[in-house]
C-alpha cells in the first residue's frame, strides 16, 4: 500500500467516520432509552472523547507505553490517504451533532 497525501479525500472521510460515529452513539443510547437533551449531552461527550484518542489529542497511555494513532483511509488501488499530521475528528463534532439532533450552530 501507498501512502498518499490528500489533504481534501481525507477531510471529507474524517468527518464521514465521526458522523457514522456520533449517529451509533445516538441510536445506541435512544434504544437504550435515553432521549431529548440526555441523549444529546451524552452523544456529543462520547463522541468527543473518542475523537480525541483517534487523533491522538488524548494521551493514551497503558502500562508505560504510549499510544499515538495515525489515521488513514484507504482510497482507490489500496492508497492510504492521511493528511500530513494527525486526524482533527474532534473539530467536527459539535457541527454534526448539531446537524443530528437538529439545532443550528
């Protein structure tokens, strides 16, 4: 597999991912019965904090090793497609989930 740099590809799958995210959290909790503001709060809190361990903004750490992910997706003819740097999934949480539960900005 190649490693290719596609600042745009890869923006626009992240936030695929993290909305595919946020929408599992959603559906999990409401068929839990957790709905309304709950569920909102809820969502966006996990959402968050699963965004920031996969873009590496969380500081995973076990047993003295730590873990920095990098994220990639895979494009056409099995090329890795990442950004130059870390994943910024947690900058597009508030705005889907806003877009989910829908609230404005």
């Amino acid at each position: 597999m190649e490693l290719v740099l596609d600042s745009s590809s890869f923006a626009e799958q992240q936030e695929i991912l993290i909305g595919e995210i946020i929408l599992s959290i959603k559906d999990t909790l409401e068929e839990a019965g957790v709905t309304g503001d709950a569920a909102r709060e809820a969502t966006v809190k996990l959402a968050f904090k699963i965004a920031c361990d996969l873009d590496a903004t969380a500081g995973i750490e076990f047993d003295g090793v730590e873990v920095n992910p990098f994220v990639t997706f895979i494009g056409e003819n099995d090329k890795l497609i990442h950004c130059g740097g870390n994943s910024y999934m947690h900058e597009y949480v508030d705005g889907i989930a806003n877009a989910v539960f829908g609230e404005s900005s």
